[in-house]
C-alpha cells in the first residue's frame, strides 16, 4: 500500500515537472534540447507520409465505395472483424432491371433484344467492378491501413516517450543551475546524467522507426504500381465489353426500322413516296431520302450498299485498324488490327461507319475500330 501510494506520487511529481517545463519553454523562460537537423528532416517527413496516406486511404475509398452509408457499414464490419456482406453493385441492378424489363415487354421485339444485350453487359461490368473493388482493397487500401494502424502508432507513441526524456532531461539541467549547495550540485548532475542517457537512448529507438519510413515509401510504392494494374485491367475489360456491345447491336441495327412499333399514324395513302421525295433539297452526288417505314426506298438501299457507290472526289483518308473486326454481312468488310485501309464516308451514312476499302474489297466499318490518319 506504501509503494503504491509512493509510486503515484512520484508520478505526480514527474508530470509537475514536465508541466512546468514545458510551460515555461512556451513562455520563453526556460532552455529547450533542439534535436538535430537530421532528426528533425526525419520527422517532417514522417507527418508528411501520415498526413498524404490518410488522405489517399480516404479518397481511394471514396473512389471505390461513393455511398457513405456503404463505406461506413464496412467500417463497422472491420471494426468488429467481421466480414464484410456482399454487396449488388449499380451496374448488377441495372441488369436486373432491364432484364425484367425485356421480359415485360416482350424478349423477342427490337426494344427486348436490345434491352436484354445491354443487360448482359451491364452485368459483365457489375462483376469487373466487383472484382477491380476487391483487389484494390486488398493491394492497395490494406497496406495504407496497416502502415497508419500499426507502424504509425508505433512511431506516434516513441515520439511521445522522447518528448518527455527531453523535457525531463531540460528540467534536470534547470535544477543543476538553480541549485547552490555542493551537495545538492553532485545530486542535480548525478540526475542529469541519468536523464541523459534515457534521452539519447530514446532518441536513437525514436530515429531508427523514422528512418523506417524509407522502406514504407518502398512498398506503399509496389502498392501503388499493383493499383494502377487492377485499374488498367477494370477499364480494359469494360472498353471490350462496351465494343463487344456495340457490335452486337449493330449487327441488326438495320431492322429498328422496318421492325419497330410506329407510335405515329401511318402515312396518308394518298400522298405518293415521290411526292415526299420532292419536297427535300436535292444533295450532290448522291440524295439523301429518309427512309418510311413500310414504304421502299431504292436511293436509300443504294447507299446502304457500298459495293454499288464510288468513292468521292476527295474526302478519302488512310486508316489504322486497333482491333479485329468480323464482318456482319456481306454490306460490311472484315478487318485485322494493325493493317491499313482506305475509308472515306457518304451522305446519309450513319456517323458512327464509314466506308472502307482494301484492294478491291469494299464494305462498311464501325469508326470506333479505327485510327483516323491525317
């Protein structure tokens, strides 16, 4: 019962001392221990790392997760080491949705088809958001946590203990000077020199965990490098599932047309196509029509057909192929990546094709598949 009650109030008396001093260092009346230039290079540079990792940690998270009701559940689940429930992401839920509603609506008319392809793909994206949110969780947001939960409370709480080492030591080297009497002198530098060595011992411990931020920088940086390839990966698994789409659809593309619901009235039977014909301005070369729905269109049909049109005068440009392309039909031309072609457009083209030549094959190419050349 004696040692405790003597142990706190040794503890007491310590903490008074550290008050005093630190008080008076603020005040301008009492000498402070500087550290070294090198030292104090070294702690700048550890809050720096802490404050930017905290940062990233947080926006990465942000970045993978927008919900803040989501990223706090996850929180919570960590917290409690629990795992984490899946979770649908939006691209799964949409579908969900345009699945049920093709079936809803009819899964062989135009809008269901197309509905139910989009939806694939929606799903496809879903799953390479899930898989891209997964692996950057576990090569890129873990480590930052590891490094801000375990090495630098480590560094936070040795930094600690060294503050009070100096200013226990800066409250000894006071005493020393105040202190008259021969006895209470031998006594003060007796205390100093104890106080000396926990400091420069403290001090070197709190130096080697800061130096040790050199090797965080190091594998924060292999962290970094696996991020950018998880995310190089998400976004080029959904640029080919966007073009896979995209020509899928346009493959029967051509068949809204004739094939859709008109919601409109149909056309009088007493206004004949080459009256409407007429009334439009006539274009150079080749006229653009619009196409009726249920009424022939020979001039149409014609620049649908490239085998049967010459190329312009000018307006002809060289062009790379990024991708292999599989020809639909006969109307379009089958490309290889890499190789060069002749592609030029006509009036009335759907904008997202154009018209492509080698040799003396000819036929239609999507743009997106294309590298313009000037």
């Amino acid at each position: 019962m004696d040692f405790n009650v003597k142990k706190l109030a040794s503890d007491a008396g310590v903490f008074f001392s550290r008050a005093v001093q630190f008080t008076e260092e603020k005040l301008g009346q009492a000498e402070k221990t500087e550290l070294d230039a090198h030292f104090e290079n070294l702690l700048a540079r550890a809050d720096c790392t802490k404050n930017w990792t905290e940062k990233i940690l947080r926006q990465t998270e942000v970045l993978l997760q927008p919900n803040p009701s989501a990223r706090v559940e996850e929180f919570l689940y960590e917290k409690l080491d629990r795992k984490v429930p899946s979770r649908v992401t939006n691209g799964e839920l949409l579908a969900q949705y345009m699945t049920e509603a093709a079936n809803d609506f009819g899964p062989g008319t135009p809008y269901g088809k197309t509905l139910i392809k989009v939806g694939e793909t929606q799903r496809r994206l879903g799953a390479a958001e899930r898989d891209f949110i997964h692996s950057a969780s576990i090569n890129f947001l873990t480590p930052l946590r590891n490094f801000l939960e375990g090495d630098w409370r480590t560094i936070s709480k040795e930094r600690r203990i060294l503050q009070n080492r100096r200013l226990d030591l800066d409250a000894c080297k006071a005493r020393l000077k105040k202190a008259k009497a021969a006895e209470a002198k031998a006594a003060a530098e007796h205390e100093l020199r104890l106080t000396q060595t926990e400091f420069d011992r403290q001090a070197e411990v709190t130096r080697l965990l800061l130096e040790g931020i050199s090797s965080t920088h190091v594998n924060h940086l292999r962290c970094l490098h696996e991020f950018v390839e998880s995310q190089t990966n998400y976004y080029a698994h959904c640029y080919q599932y966007m073009l896979d789409l995209q020509k899928q659809l346009g493959r029967f593309s051509g068949t809204f047309v004739g094939n859709a619901e008109s919601t409109s009235p149909p056309p009088a039977a007493t206004s004949p196509p080459a009256v409407a014909a007429a009334t439009l301005p006539a274009v150079p070369t080749i006229p653009v029509v619009p196409t009726i729905v249920g009424v022939p269109n020979t001039v149409a049909e014609s620049v649908l057909n490239p085998n049967e049109v010459k190329p312009p005068a000018s307006g002809t440009r060289k062009a790379r192929v990024l991708y292999d392309y599989e020809a639909a039909d006969s109307t379009e031309l089958a490309l290889l990546a890499d190789e060069m072609i002749t592609v030029y457009s006509l009036p009335g083209m759907d904008p997202d094709w154009l018209i492509g030549e080698r040799g003396n094959q000819k036929g239609k190419v999507p743009v997106t598949y294309l590298e313009l050349l000037s």
